[in-house]
C-alpha cells in the first residue's frame, strides 16, 4: 500500500489529520484481498472531506462501508475543528492588519520617521529627499484612524 500519500486540494481538514486517517486506512486494509475495498474506502473518505456530505455507500462493498461508517464520526469533528481553526485565522489576520494600518498611520510614529530621516539625510542632496517622502504611504486622517481602531476593538471584543 502507499505510505507516502499526497494530500489532495480542497480538503476540509489538515494536513496532519487526512494522513493519520489515511494510514489508518491503509493499515487496517492492507491485506492483497482487501485492495478494492481499501480503494473504496479512501474514495469515500476523500469524498466526503471534499464537501460531499452525501457519499453513495450502498455501491460499496461491506468493508469499505464499515471502515467509513466507523471513521464518519471523527471525519465530522475534524471538519468542525477545521472550520473554527480557519475562522480564528481569518480573524487573526484581520486584527493584525487593522493594528499594522493603524501603527504605520500614527502621527507619533510619521513624525519620528521623518525626523530621523532629516537627520540622516542631512549630507544627501534635496531632490533625493523628495523622492524618499514620495514612496511614503499616504497619512490617514483621524476620522480614518479612529474607525480602523473602532473597527479593530469590535473584532478583539468578538473574539
């Protein structure tokens, strides 16, 4: 049987949990006799990991349907975890891109910039200087600011 499996796009779960399950899989089934029913079995697994909550089991044989009646519970928490780990990720990346945004806006932070820009830019020469205030960022306003903070505190108070 295959040991070193690839893990297929657009699976529900992690990486990690579809090869423990496919090895379990390829243990339990590892038998010559047992080949279509281990082919089986993995098709209904990677079908129903997919999005396809409606998996035609009555076509498969006894073992493979056995094997995937037993693994369905954990398959369904897995999916679930996965569900929450993805949207706590998302969340994350959110509140890291409001408080990036927000600290490269800061007035503080722009003010601090451009004096230490002044003073290291003291022997270059004035166009030079231009180009370097160019490829800054635009500043927010503080009507901008206050609403990324707004924005940002709703979605720590959410979490």
């Amino acid at each position: 049987m295959k040991t070193n499996r690839r893990y297929p796009e657009g699976l529900l779960v992690s990486k990690k949990f579809y090869l423990e399950i496919t090895s379990r899989i390829d243990s339990t089934l590892s038998s010559p006799e047992h080949k279509e029913a281990h082919d089986e079995a993995l098709r209904l697994v990677n079908s129903y990991l997919c999005g396809n909550k409606k998996c035609s089991v009555g076509t498969v044989s006894e073992i493979a349907e056995v094997a995937f009646s037993l693994l369905r519970p954990e398959l369904d928490r897995a999916i679930a975890r996965s569900a929450r780990a993805r949207k706590a990720a998302r969340k994350r990346m959110k509140i890291n891109f409001l408080e990036n945004l927000i600290e490269q806006n800061s007035p503080a932070r722009r003010l601090k910039s451009v004096s230490d820009s002044e003073i290291s830019d003291a022997d270059q020469s004035e166009s030079h200087r231009c180009d370097d205030e160019e490829n800054m960022t635009p500043m927010l306003n503080r009507r901008q600011r206050r609403a990324l903070q707004r924005e940002l505190d709703r979605c720590r108070r959410r979490g």
